[in-house]
C-alpha cells in the first residue's frame, strides 16, 4: 500500500510540473484509475468473504436437508459459470450440486446422479429461463425414468427447458408468482442473435423459392422441428404416465408446446392449474431458506462480476480520451 501512496504522490508532482495539458489530463487520469482499482479490490476481498461465509451455510444447510429427507439436491440455474470461478470461496461439495443447461454441465450432472440411491429423493431447485435442448433431454430422461421420487421447487421461475425438467418430476412446488413458460423448439435465424420458434421459421422459409442462402439455417430447424415433435410426444407420455387422459393432455399440450404461444410467454400458478395440471402451492419453508441463502451468495459473485465489467469499461473510456 506505501508504494502505491508514494507512486500516487510522485505523479501528483510530476502532473504540476507538465506544461502540456494533454499530459496533466493523462497523469490524472492514471492516478484516478489506480485509486478505483485499490478501491475495487477492496470491496472485491469483502465480497469475497461475504461468498466464503454465505457457502458455508448454504453447504450446511443442503447436507441437514438431504440427511432429513434422505435426498440429493441440486441446483439448476443460469450463471453456474460464474460460481465455477471462485473455486477458493466456495466449497466443492456446492459445485458439485449446481448445474447450468448447457453441455459443459452433463458430467457434473452425471456424476450428481451417479451417487443416488433408488431410495433416495431426488430435491431439484429450478431457476432457469432455459437452455442447451440436448442437455435439457438428457436431465428429462433420466428423471423420468428414474426409480427415485423427485421433486421440482420453482421459487420465481423455470422456463423453457426448465419447464420441461419440471413436467418430468413427481411433484411440481411454485409460489403464486411463480412462473413456467412454453417448452416449443426454438430456431435461430441466419445472421442474427435471435432464436425463433422452429415451426414459425419453417412456415416462414415456405413461401422463399431461393433457399441457398438460407440452407444451413433451414437445415438446422427442420433438425429442430423433428425435436419439437419428439418434445410433444414426450409430453403426452409423461402426462399419460401421471394418470391424465388424451384429452386432458392434449389442453396442456397446446398451451405449452404447440407454438401458439411465443416462447417468451409465461403461464401464472393460476392460468397452469386451470388447464389442468396438478400444481403443489408453496415451496416448503426449508427449501425456501436454502434457495434465499442461494441467492446471497449468487448476489456478491455478481457484485465482484460488475465490478470487472465496471473496470473494462473505465479502460474503454480511458483509451477514447487519448484519442481526442
């Protein structure tokens, strides 16, 4: 840290002496940077205990439920990524049980599932808007098929793939403002970020005599499109698994994988169990405390995330005043 103060002060001198102003402004700017930088590393070491600290109970918390219920909890969320990278704060035994839906993910799934016991409960915590569909049809499957009882909790929502990992549980748990969303193929369109419904695109690409320029695209939905209907006979064979009738299943099977709503949509606890699925109301009070732990931890990795981004960005805009 004295080093620091001394090199600060040097430069303060130095500054005053610089006739050029350009030069004055670039000293400045240095000396701003490195007084944000031990600022931000700082407040990153805080969060950095906060994390450790939060872990710690989040770890203790999940092994007293998993010992009481006699089950395996996971996690599946969106930035599982981000906790991978803090490898020093947070405990093994966590990322062990935390899963993202993308194929960097299926050997942690694996290896979670692999020490399951057929007497065991399986306690999956959803909080997902969605993800890889390869990935997603791996975590179905093996739920579904599984000998063991499982169980879903959707404190604020479980989209997409998320939705679909939750129809192939036992029991489905949300609060009333909790959400679920359609579960149709989506497509991606050529030379664009954006995903689409498969079924839409492929109507979309009929009416264009010249695919050549669309090919590969084209090819990828009608690849997609052939998911999407092997999604929608999955549907009616796990709603026929749980008891439902054809035409029961068929409502559901509109609603949710039909293409008649856009993907972005999201069905309420209400407007779910008016068409008929069977809803559990509530998330019991020790799943609720672990997820709010969750959250805690998931809070100050994104703090220490922003501030990175946040000191990118004071880079960025360093380099475009010298351009002036």
């Amino acid at each position: 840290m004295a080093i620091i103060y001394i090199l600060i002060s040097l430069l303060i001198i130095l500054s005053s002496l610089l006739i050029c102003h350009k030069s004055s402004i670039i000293i400045y700017t240095i000396v701003e940077a490195i007084k944000k930088y031990r600022e931000s590393d700082e407040e990153n070491v805080d969060e950095k205990k906060k994390i450790e600290e939060y872990s710690e109970m989040l770890l203790e918390a999940i092994e007293e439920i998993e010992e009481e219920n006699n089950s395996k909890i996971l996690f599946i969320v969106d930035n599982a990524n981000d906790w991978k990278k803090h490898k020093d704060e947070i405990p093994s035994g966590i990322s062990k049980r935390i899963i993202t839906l993308n194929g960097s993910h299926v050997s942690t799934f694996f290896n979670w599932y692999s020490k399951v016991c057929e007497e065991e409960k399986l306690q999956i915590i959803l909080y997902t808007t969605g993800g890889d569909v390869q990935m997603c049809d791996i975590v179905c499957k093996i739920l579904n098929e599984s000998k063991c009882k499982v169980d879903t909790y959707i404190p604020y929502y479980a989209l997409s793939s998320g939705t679909l990992i939750a129809f192939s549980s036992d029991n489905i748990y949300m609060n009333d403002y909790s959400f679920l969303g359609p579960v149709d193929a989506q497509s991606q369109f050529i030379d664009s970020a954006e995903f689409y419904s498969s079924d839409a695109y492929l109507k979309l690409l009929e009416n264009v005599k010249d695919l050549k320029m669309y090919s590969q695209s084209y090819l990828s939905t009608i690849d997609n499109s052939k998911l999407h209907d092997e999604t929608l006979d999955y549907l009616h064979e796990i709603f026929t698994k749980k008891g439902m009738r054809d035409n029961e299943c068929k409502v559901i099977i509109e609603m949710f994988g039909s293409g008649k709503y856009s993907h972005s949509s999201i069905f309420s606890y209400k407007k779910i169990i008016d068409c008929g699925l069977d809803i559990n109301l509530g998330i019991p009070d020790d799943i609720n405390d672990l997820f709010s732990t969750y959250l805690k931890v998931a809070k100050n990795i994104k703090k220490i995330k922003d501030n990175k981004d946040d000191g990118n960005n004071d880079n960025d805009d360093e380099d475009d005043e010298d351009d002036d």
